[in-house]
C-alpha cells in the first residue's frame, strides 16, 4: 500500500479515491463495477455468443440462443461429461483393486487410509446444464423462435445496424429491452406481455397458429436490461479476491 505523501494529496485523511487506488493495485479485496448500457445484450441476441440470433431458440427458463451455439455447446458438454465419466470410472476401478488388497491387510491405519480416499471419489453428474440459468437443458427443450420484422423488405444485414429492428406479433409495437415480451411455445412469435395480458390470456389461443394455449405455452422472454437500474437487470458486476485482515 502506498504512502499518504505519495499520493495527488498530501492530507492526513485517507480518501475514498486513494482506498479505491490503493485496492485496486494491491490486488486483494472485493471489486465492484457498475455496468453501463454498452455491457448489456440486447433482447434479441444470443447468450452465448453475445451477437444478434440468426436462427434462435429459446429454454423454457426465456434464456435466447443461436441454434448452432447452443447445439455446439450442448455437444461439448457431452463430450466432457463422457470423459470425466471415463476418468471417474478408472478412479473408482483403482478403489476397488485397492480395496481388495486392502482387505488382505490387519493393519487398521491402511484401512483408515483407504476410507479417506474413498472419500474423496466424487460422483459426476451426467445432467447437461443451460449456461445461463444452471438447470437441466436437453435439445428437446429448446424452442424455435420467430421474431417478426419492423420491414420485411430490409435484409438480415440491414435490419441488424438499425435499434428497432422487430415487432410484436399481433399489434405491431416496436421491440426493445425495455419492452417486456414472451414467447409463444406453438407459433414461436414473439408478443409483448401487455399482449398477453391483455388479448391473449382472454382465450388462452395461440393468434397465429389457433392451437390451445397453457401457461407452460407462455415462455417470459429474458431481456438484456436498458442500462437504469429499474429496468430490473442486474448491473453490478462484482469480482471477489483474498481480503487482508489484522
């Protein structure tokens, strides 16, 4: 930690600016940031990939994703549960060969030593996660999504430089973070939840393709958040490393 004197002041108190400089330097205590606009995704662009969705699909939970993105990491994610299986498999077949000598022997500190060892054999969890909300995704659950277009005669190229590129479904409001929206599981539209409180929960009917709704049916569209603290996003990030203590 620096002295007081070679700091841009030379008081006898020691200021908030010199305790954040001091922190952030010495390479211990919490860090805390404040998120700008610039940091937040927008509702129409894929968790993973961070980029605005060609061909979304969206989990049940109302997380959006690049289908090609989440497949690839549906995929990778198998492939490593496979080969940690492989390796705990091996761990345990070294247990019980171990075990098996074991049970030769009297004497009791082995036998102490196997139970320890035995122990720290941890199982692991064949379940794939989503990245965003840590349940249990399958390719099954992923839901094909369809946003409809501000202009349809604008290209994919063209509507992504624009900030209002869609609009809901049915009464064509402009899409945005700070529209909250949802998610039709039969058509995959895209509708504000003012249009689902208001036309479509009357006859719990799916307006574009007529199917049956159930609330299952209904999928809360995760936004990025507007940048406001109101808009209900977390915007601290916080980023924990060792505290020194008197």
């Amino acid at each position: 930690m620096t002295r007081h004197g070679k700091n841009c002041t030379a008081g006898a108190v020691y200021t908030y600016h010199e305790k954040k400089k001091d922190t952030a330097a010495s390479g211990y205590g919490t860090q805390n940031i404040r998120l700008s606009r610039d940091a937040v995704k927008d509702f129409d662009c894929c968790c993973l990939s961070l980029q605005p969705c060609h061909d979304p699909v969206v989990t049940p939970d109302g997380y959006l994703y690049e289908r090609e993105a989440i497949l690839e990491y549906i995929l990778h994610q198998k492939r490593e549960i496979a080969r940690q299986m492989k390796a705990y498999e091996k761990q345990r077949g070294a247990r019980r060969e171990e075990q098996k000598q074991l049970q030769r022997a009297a004497a009791q500190d082995q036998v102490r030593g196997f139970l320890e060892k035995e122990a720290a054999i941890v199982s692991r969890s064949r379940t794939v996660t989503c990245p965003m909300s840590g349940k249990p995704l399958r390719m099954a659950d992923l839901t094909p999504v369809r946003f409809t277009p501000l202009d349809d005669s604008v290209d994919r190229v063209g509507l992504i430089t624009r900030s209002e590129r869609y609009v809901c479904a049915v009464t064509r409001d402009s899409l945005s973070n700070a529209t909250p929206c949802a998610v039709l599981r039969p058509s995959g539209a895209v509708v504000t939840l003012e249009c689902v409180e208001k036309l479509i929960r009357k006859d719990m009917v799916d307006p574009v393709t007529g199917d049956k709704l159930t609330e299952r049916d209904i999928i809360v569209l995760q936004r990025g958040g507007t940048g406001f603290a109101g808009s209900g996003v977390k915007l601290q990030a916080e980023k924990s490393r060792p505290v020194m203590q008197a």
